[in-house]
C-alpha cells in the first residue's frame, strides 16, 4: 500500500538500499563475518593521533560541533593549496553528494554517469527528480568519449566521474580528465569522486585550480585515513560554488569527535603513508590468492581489487554467496559485463588468510 503523503518523486521510487551491509549480513544468515573485505574501509586503522583526539573530545560531545569546521577548513586549504573558502566539510561524500545533487538538480535536469558506477549518486539524483543517462564501462573504464558524447548530447548539468574508480579500481590520468572536463557543455559541472586518491599515482591527480567553475573535487577521511565510522568528508571547488553549500547542508552533520580525529589524521602524514604502502602489499597478496585459484586481477590505484571469476554475473553472484557463507564478506559490481567480477578490499595478512581458505571452495561450490 502506497503512503500518497510522501512526494510523487519518492512515491515513484523502488524501495532500494544501495549497500547492504555486513552487520545485515550477519543478522540474516546466523554466520559471523570472519574477513570484512566488502566497504572498502582501512583495516589498517586510524591514525593513533586521531584515536587520542577522539578519546579527548569524547567528553566535549555534550557540544555540537563548530558548524563552520573552521579549524579542518584551515587545516585541509593549507594542505591543498587553496584558501578556507574553498573547502566545504560534510558528512562523508555521501552526504556531500546529496547536497551538490539538491543544489543543482532539480526534476527533468539531465545528469550523466557510468552504468555500474558509484550508485550512491545516481541514488540522489533519482531523489530529486534528476533525468539520470547513464553510459557503459569500456574494457573496465568509465568511458570518458562516451560521458562527453552523452553530456553534450542531453546537456547535462552534472558529469560523475570517480577516479581511481570504484567499483574496478581503474584509473585515467589528470590530462583525461582535465580533457573530459573541457570538452563538457558550458554550463555543466563535472563531479569528480576522488576517495581513493592517495592510492593513485601522482599523475592521476590534476593540479587544484581554486579558479575552477567547472569541477568539483569530493574527497574522505574513510579509505586512507581509516575514518568510515567518523563520517568526514569535502570538497574542494571555487568559492561561490562552495559557498552554495551553506544554503542547503546540515550545519551540524559532522560532529565535534569527527572534526577532532579529521583534524589530527590530516597532520599524521606518515601514518597514511603507511596506510598507503600496506595498501599495495595487499593488493599484490589479493592477486596472489586470485591467481592460485586460476583467476585474474584488474590493475588496481584503490584499497581493494576487482578478481574477475571469468563467467558471468550469474557465476559471480554465486562465488559472492559462498563466500558470505563461508564468513567472508566481499562485495561485486552490479550490471554486466562488471558484474563477472567479485571486489575485495585490502585486508591484514590474517584476514586473506581467511579468504585464501575460502576462495577455493566457493568457487567449487559456485561451480556446481
């Protein structure tokens, strides 16, 4: 029975969640996670600057935190090279996605992503009444040619592109991007998902133009700064396109304990650097366990690595559910032909352990 209180947008929307989770998980089946290898969070944990500062404003919690996360601002313009204006801090990109979708979306505006991309955008735009056209990876890419043929075919508002690439952890270089960026209608903007950018090579990035009215750059504390649970992110963007946040974000989203472990992570440069270097000793573990098992990699610049099970999403899906019964929670992408492939995230040697066991039975079990 439908409630004809709610929205004809939210009426007409199907009742999904994008992500379940592996708590879901654990409820549903009965059978304990033993290797969480599915969000793509650090295993590796916090910076110990970052727990201590946490541990310290944990009595301040009374408080809400400052709404203009003034200090973080300053912190991550000096480390970006922009100025405080240029920075907008928000409950995680998530969140930041709603808000740049309610500011610049609204029903019948035409958006562009990939088939198979970050769904939590698309998410946001079907919420607000967006016209979401959608364009096909190519050889496990987002496909830039085609992104711009579809903007500037249906004049789109907002271009999504992730790079490093989630959920294939693919990569285009800064000149791609900036190329995409330049060839988009004059009026679009091209949202530019960079959560896993401190695992990428440095000519992956595109040098910050706080000049730029044509881009905006979403960024996180929850990949390399082992954050997830704070839930803190920002973004960086020319003034006027960030002062447009304050109209409509949640002033008081990110609270006083998350601006406290932001803020003393960001000065620990070494432990991410760490983070960064356990990171890619993982991904090479992962490709070992694939490839003992018969299985190939996709080249990975992100925290985890898309195994492809050489089948097709059917055999995927099944691979995926031996594994959650065997404890072992990975997630996959979602549309064909990506969806051949099952993603696991960087673990601790004694979590691949763990799916090292596992791997060779599922896939026998997926098999039959």
């Amino acid at each position: 029975m439908s409630d004809h209180r709610l929205t004809r947008i939210v009426q007409d929307l199907p009742a999904t969640v994008p992500f379940v989770g592996p708590e879901t998980l654990e409820r549903r089946s009965g059978v304990p996670i033993e290797a969480r290898l599915g969000a793509n969070e650090s295993v590796f944990g916090p910076s110990p600057l970052a727990i201590a500062a946490m541990q310290e404003a944990a009595s301040d919690a009374w408080m809400y935190g400052d709404p203009e996360a003034y200090e973080l601002r300053t912190a991550l313009a000096e480390a970006n090279g922009v100025e405080r204006e240029n920075i907008v801090v928000g409950v995680g990109i998530d969140g930041l996605f709603g808000t740049a979708v309610r500011l610049f979306v609204e029903p019948g505006t035409p958006v562009v992503t990939s088939l198979g991309a970050y769904p939590t955008f698309a998410f946001h735009v079907a919420a607000s009444g967006g016209v979401l056209h959608t364009v096909p990876y190519r050889d496990d890419h987002e496909d830039l040619e085609a992104l711009t043929a579809t903007a500037n075919t249906v004049d789109a508002r907002l271009v999504y592109l992730a790079n490093p690439d989630n959920p294939m952890g693919t990569c285009w270089d800064a000149t791609a991007v900036l190329k995409l960026r330049d060839a988009l209608p004059a009026n679009a903007i091209l949202v530019l998902d960079e959560a896993y950018y401190e695992f990428a090579s440095a000519s992956s990035i595109p040098a910050i133009d706080a000049t730029d009215t044509r881009m905006l750059r979403f960024r996180t504390f929850s990949k390399a700064h082992g954050l997830a649970g704070a839930r803190v992110g920002y973004v960086i963007g020319h003034a006027e396109s960030i002062a447009a946040f304050d109209r409509v974000r949640d002033h008081f989203g990110v609270g006083r304990v998350a601006q406290a472990a932001a803020l003393a992570s960001l000065r620990d440069v070494g432990h991410v650097k760490g983070v960064v270097r356990s990171v890619a000793a993982a991904r090479a573990e992962i490709a070992e366990i694939a490839a003992a098992n018969g299985l190939s990699v996709i080249e990975s610049s992100a925290n985890f690595v898309a195994v492809d099970c050489g089948r097709d999403g059917d055999y995927g899906r099944r691979v995926l559910a031996e594994l959650a019964a065997l404890g072992v929670f990975v997630r996959m992408p979602g549309v064909a032909p990506l969806d051949r492939c099952i993603r696991i995230s960087a673990g601790t040697s004694a979590q691949l352990a763990v799916l090292a066991q596992a791997l060779p039975r599922a896939l026998h079990n997926a098999a039959q």
